[in-house]
C-alpha cells in the first residue's frame, strides 16, 4: 500500500531528525580544553553538512506524498499532507539550529585563537622588558650612557593598555558562558602576576637609574673641578720651575 510506504518513509524521517536533535542540540555540553571545544565545532560542522545532504531525501518524500495526493481520494489528503508539513517544518528548523550553534562554536573558537595571540605578544612584550632589566642591572659608565638606558627602558615601557584590555574582554567573554574557564583563569593569573611583578621591577629600576644618574653627574662635577685645580696647580709650577724658583720660596700649597 502507497500509503503505508509513504509513512514509513515520513516516520524514518521523523526519527533521524529527533536523533540529531538529542545528539547535538539537547545534550549539555561542557568545553574544558582546547582539544574539545575544536572536537565540537568539526562535529557540529559534520551534523551541519549531513543535515544538509538530507535535503534531497526529503525532497524525494515531499515529490512522493504531492504525487500521491494528485492521484488519491481526498480522504487520503489531510493526513499525509498534515504529516508532511510537519517534515518540512521540523527539517528546516533542524538545518537552522545546527547552522546556528556550528557558527557560534566557530566563533567561540575564533575567541580562543584570538585571545592567545594577544597572550603571546604580552609575553613577547614582557620578555623585552626582562632582558632590558636584566641588562641595566649593573651597569656601569657615565652619566650619558647610564641615561640612554634609562631613555631605552622608559620607552619600552610606554607600551599601550590595548592588547590587555582585549585579553580581559575575551576571557571574560569565554568565561561568562564556562568555556575553558579553568585554563583561561590560570593562564590569565599567570601573566597578570608577571605583568604586576615586571612593571614595579621597572619602576624600581628606572628610580635606581635615576639616582646613578645624580650620582654620576655628581661625580663628573668633582672630577672636572679637580682637573681644573691641578691644571692651575700644574701651570702656576711649571712657571716656578721656569723661573728657577725654590721650594721653599712658594707658599706651602704649592711646595
């Protein structure tokens, strides 16, 4: 009997349609590594694509059910017809869930990659400012060369808020919905304390370099003023000694 087949076809239908719901659109999901949230987005974007490949069955049954309807009483009509729209309906929207959560899961995903390339330009960033600190520890020199390190590390450190900001919106943003909320929070504590450590670090150095600069300008100044008394010095006895004077015919200073 074309009935019976038609509702059997509408009835497998049915059932492949509640099993994809229950599979990837009821279930509960949890993302607590990288490795699962990247599993989820290739099975939703699987169950998209085979939802989408159905198309053509159901197609086969709509033609099927028209066609009998054309050709049977009208008594027949209503019901496969009811039935049949019903197909349709619960089809359609399957394809748009699926569509809809694949791409929010995509998304999701986008945050994650995003939120550790600017992870890593943060750290490249702070590694800079470690070596530079590591290299100004003791440094020795005149006041001129202690101040270009001063000038090289302020500079480095007038980097702009941006990137951290973006990390804190993106974390929270994949926090907020309890993805990967346990690894963000650790790799976030991790830089932050960095973060905090490396920037009083530098304050701390950048005053250090600050008063070695005092000092060395100091000490600039003492030598200088002694080189100019012992160049006077030395030219008042040069004249002594032109003069042939004696020791102890110059003032106690000079002998």
């Amino acid at each position: 009997d074309k009935t019976v087949s038609l509702r059997k076809d509408l009835s497998e239908m049915h059932e492949w349609i509640t099993q994809a719901e229950e599979e990837y659109l009821e279930r509960d999901f949890e993302y607590k590594t990288p490795d699962e949230l990247q599993k989820a987005v290739e099975e939703l974007k699987r169950a998209k694509e085979e939802a989408l490949q159905k198309e053509v069955k159901v197609k086969l049954i709509t033609d099927s059910v028209n066609n009998f309807i054309a050709k049977a009483p009208p008594a027949a009509h209503d019901a496969l017809k009811k039935e049949l729209n019903v197909l349709i309906t619960s089809y359609q929207q399957l394809c748009s869930r699926l569509n809809g959560k694949w791409k929010t899961l995509e998304e999701v995903w986008a945050c994650w990659r995003e939120l550790l390339s600017y992870l890593d330009a943060e750290n490249n960033w702070l590694n800079e400012i470690e070596l530079k600190l590591k290299a100004t520890e003791n440094i020795q020199g005149g006041a001129e060369e202690i101040s270009e390190s001063l000038d090289s590390l302020e500079r480095l450190m007038r980097h702009p808020e941006d990137n951290r900001n973006q990390i804190r919106e993106l974390a929270q943003t994949l926090t907020d919905g309890g993805i990967l909320d346990e690894l963000i929070n650790e790799k976030l504590e991790k830089f932050n304390t960095r973060w905090e450590e490396l920037q009083q670090e530098a304050v701390r150095r950048q005053k250090s370099l600050e008063q070695s600069i005092q000092s060395a300008q100091e000490t600039d100044k003492t030598l200088r003023l002694i080189q100019e008394s012992l160049a006077a010095i030395d030219k008042q006895l040069t004249a002594y000694t032109a003069d042939r004077v004696d020791a102890a015919q110059v003032p106690q200073e000079a002998q």
